[in-house]
C-alpha cells in the first residue's frame, strides 16, 4: 500500500502531530513500508498453527506453598510505641 503526502497529513491531523513539510515524503515512505510488511504478514497461511501463549511453550516453576516465616509478632509488637490486642496504634492522619 502507497500512501501520499495528503495521506500522512490526514494522519498528523487524526493523532495531532506536527509534520515538518519536509519530512512528509519520509513519513510516507516509512508508514508504507509499515503497512506493506503487515500486509505480508496477514497473507501468511496460518490455519494449522494452534494459538499458544508463548513460542517456546515454557511453564513456570513453582515452589511448594508451605510456610518458611517463622512468627515474629510479639517480637516486632515489644518495640512499637503503641499496641493493643495485637495491632498498631498510630495517630490519626485524616481529619
């Protein structure tokens, strides 16, 4: 597909960019290139290839869900200013 200098100007005006008269046969020029290698691409026959997620079917590997963490609470709770029935206390910040 071709595109002409009216054509780029159409499509500055659409995504509000601001062309340099100049540069329009450059622009042109690349966004049919653009366009050429899409319309390549969507002549490829793609019926017998199955959609997949990731080219080289990986999976990731998952560790056991077991806890590691030991129970520190009283631990933490012991040196924080203010405590009660095992939450933080602090002062209030929205009126």
């Amino acid at each position: 597909m071709s595109l002409d200098k009216t054509d780029v100007n159409k499509i500055a005006h659409l995504a509000r960019l601001d062309i340099a008269a100049p540069d329009i046969d450059v622009y042109a020029s690349n966004l049919s290139s653009i366009l050429d290698l899409v319309a390549q691409m969507n002549s490829v026959d793609t019926d017998a290839v199955t959609p997949m997620a990731h080219p080289t079917d990986a999976v990731q590997r998952l560790r056991e869900d077991k806890v590691t963490a030991v129970d520190q609470r009283e631990k933490f709770q012991a040196i924080a200013p203010q405590v009660d029935a095992g939450l933080y206390l602090v002062p209030k910040v929205i009126e």
